[in-house]
C-alpha cells in the first residue's frame, strides 16, 4: 500500500542527484487517463512527492497520451513535446515518459494514489521532508514564461505593471456560468467597488476560448464604457498567443501565468464555473 511504501522510505536514504544512474523504484502511472492541463499538472506533482518520498523516479504518460484533446479542439497535441516544455521540476531527473534501461524495481500505481499518497505525505513530512530537504516544486517552463512575457511585450508592458486580468469561460461552461456581455460588465463593476484605486486606471487583460468576433467587439466595447479611471484600455490576449503557441494547451498554460501575476496584485477576475458567478 501506498502508506507502507512510505513508511519502509522514511527509514533509508538516497541521494536525489544521482538517482538516475543508481537503483531506485519506478512510479509507472502510465496507465493514467487523459485530462485538462490543471488536472494533470496536479497529479503528476502528487505522484512525484510519491517518488521522490520513496527514492524512486515517475513515469508519466507524454503530454500527447494524457491531455485531452477535447480541450485541444478534438485533436491530440504533438508527441514531440515532453512535459519539461509545460513544467519546470526542482528535480527534473525524477519526471519520465519512456522506461528507462537502468531500472531494477517497477511498482505500477492507479492515479488517484496521487492523493491518497498526498495525504498520507503530509501526515509523515516531518520524517521524509527533514531527511530530503524540500518538497517537489513545480513551475511554469521558460517557454512558456517566455510565451507569456511575450504578451506583455507586444502590448507594451513591462513584467512589474500592475494589469487587471479577466478569464471568462464560455464553451463547455456557459450552462453554470452566465457570461453574456451585461453579466460580465456587472462583475467587473463589482471588482471595482470591493477594490481600492491603488494602481488604477490600469490595462485590463482578458482571455477566453469564445470564438465569436461578435462577442468580442461587444464585450470590448462594453468594459471600456465602465469608468476611464478605473480601466485605461481592454486587451484581448487570445489573439496574441495563438500564432506563438502549437496548441490549445499552450494558450491556457502561458494564460495561466498572467492570471498568477494578476492574484499577486489582487487584480483578477474569473468568471468560468458556477462557485466563481455567484461571488
């Protein structure tokens, strides 16, 4: 079980640096079924504090296996990308998509022991994390940080200004989440009114996976009619990213990384699933 592996771990030790070249345990979760980025990027964190907890490395299906390609306009991303073109692993060496010709032991795990395992982890991080130093991080790859600098960039941004950020999400969500123009328009009308002026009027970034020119210009039209001294002007970053990026995937990711930078000045709005339309 996934406790008495962790518990046999706690009492040995290895050396993290050089694990590839030495024997260790071998995580396969290939058989992991495709998902959403965020739900995978979540998975593959908790099964590598699994392996790295036990001295082991993670196999983990390649992007074009595990992200769906539903969210991938029905077609499955290149098998040229690794996940080390998504994510930035504080220890890399850890995180495979081929097995490895070195390997001695192989324990295959369902994915949900990467919760289950989490869970366990924590109750034992005094133990393994004291004796290892760290936890697993996990980052955004410099290409996609580059991706998204890059808006910046062409809108004339440096990576310290202050922007408020909207996600709308329409597609697979509008049945939870009403984003007709007015209904967006009225969210932001209440950011404004729960928020101090500190750092206002201030470009306002949004994305969103609609696909009408329509809803677009409308919505464009509407938010710069709110207050000229709260939003200086409206820019629609889908545009931008689409001619940089291969896939769907990497519009979201590289989005991913302005919406951070937007909660770190409390400046983002998302209107995408029902528990976010009802603030």
């Amino acid at each position: 079980s996934c406790s008495s592996i962790i518990k046999k771990a706690v009492k040995t030790s290895c050396a993290h640096s050089n694990i590839s070249a030495g024997d260790y345990l071998l995580i396969d979760a290939r058989q992991s079924g495709a998902q959403g980025f965020l739900d995978r990027r979540s998975v593959i964190r908790w099964l590598l504090n699994l392996a790295f907890a036990v001295c082991g490395r993670l196999l983990f299906p390649p992007p074009c296996v595990s992200l769906d390609p539903l969210h991938n306009n029905g077609t499955e991303v290149s098998c040229t990308l690794s996940w080390s073109d998504y994510v930035q692993v504080s220890h890399p060496q850890l995180l495979i998509d081929a097995v490895p010709s070195n390997h001695s032991r192989i324990l295959e795990v369902p994915e949900y022991w990467g919760w289950r395992c989490h869970n366990i982890l924590k109750k034992q991080s005094r133990s393994w994390v004291s004796r290892m130093g760290h936890n697993i991080t996990i980052q955004p790859s410099s290409r996609l940080r580059d991706m998204a600098n890059g808006v910046l960039d062409d809108i004339g941004l440096s990576e310290n200004t202050t922007f408020i950020g909207l996600h709308i999400r329409r597609g697979d969500a509008v049945k939870t989440c009403n984003t007709a123009v007015h209904r967006v328009v009225k969210k932001v009308r209440k950011f404004f009114s729960s928020t101090n002026s500190t750092g206002l009027p201030a470009p306002l970034l949004y994305w969103s996976d609609e696909t009408e020119s329509a809803y677009h210009a409308d919505l464009t039209k509407a938010l710069m009619a709110i207050e000229h001294t709260l939003i200086s002007r409206v820019i629609h970053v889908d545009p931008i990213l689409h001619p940089v990026a291969q896939n769907n995937y990497d519009v979201f990711a590289a989005e991913l990384i302005l919406e951070d930078r937007a909660r770190a000045t409390d400046t983002f709005i998302e209107l995408r699933r029902h528990y976010a339309c009802r603030r």
